[in-house]
C-alpha cells in the first residue's frame, strides 16, 4: 500500500508535533525536577528557580509554533495568577539570606508582578512588626 503525498506529509507534520512537544515537556520537567529536587528545604533559592521557570514560559522557543505558544500562554498565566504574591515565609527567606537581601525582593515584584513599592512596604512592615 502507497500512501499519497498528503497522508505523507501529515505523518511527517505529526512526527513534528510529537518532537515539539517532546521538546517543550522536556524543558519544563527538567526545571521542575531541579525546583522539586531536594527534600530539604532551601526557600532562599525558590525565588530564583521560580524566576527561571518564568523565562523558560516566555521563552521564543514555544513561538514557533501556535498550539506550544498557547500551551506556554496558558502556563504562564497560572504562573502570575500563584506567583505574583508569593508567600511572606519565601519572602522573608530571601531576604534574610545575605546574597540577595531586599534588593533581590525589589528584582523580583518588578519582574513577576505589580505595584511594587507597595509590596515592599509591607514586607518591611511584617519584618518589624514584633513577635512574641
């Protein structure tokens, strides 16, 4: 049995599809294993491996073609929906570990989300409040 020059080509546009998607899980099943890898918890790097995800979402990789980007599209949007107002106890890690500080905090609400000024404050305002 031949197979016509059409059912040719849409085996070879699947085989495509098949690799592109390969492609895109594998990325992100790498950055979440090493985001998931220890048990131990190292809150003070979340925000960076999180920031990587970030980029790897946005990537120009996934533009190529439509149905990745949208895959991408729709990932990123549940990244900002969870990650534009992290948890206090992640915020408080990173700023107490001595290679990022606030500055890496600031970094992070202009990259990831909005209204900045006012997320710091109150991140000042939690760390000064005192505790019993």
């Amino acid at each position: 049995m031949r197979l016509s020059k059409s059912m040719k080509l849409q085996a070879n546009m699947n085989r495509q599809m098949r690799r592109l998607f390969m492609v895109f899980f594998k990325s992100l099943v790498r950055l979440l294993k090493h985001f998931l890898r220890r048990r131990h918890p190292t809150t003070h790097l979340s925000l960076k491996k999180l920031l990587a995800i970030r980029d790897a979402l946005l990537g120009e990789t996934w533009n190529t073609n439509e149905l990745l980007n949208k895959l991408a599209n729709g990932m990123h949007t549940k990244f900002q929906k969870y990650w534009a107002n992290p948890n206090i106890a992640l915020l408080i890690a990173a700023v107490l570990d001595p290679c990022m500080k606030a500055d890496f905090i600031k970094f992070y609400f202009h990259t990831v989300g909005e209204n900045v000024d006012l997320k710091m404050r109150e991140l000042k305002r939690y760390l000064k409040k005192p505790r019993i």
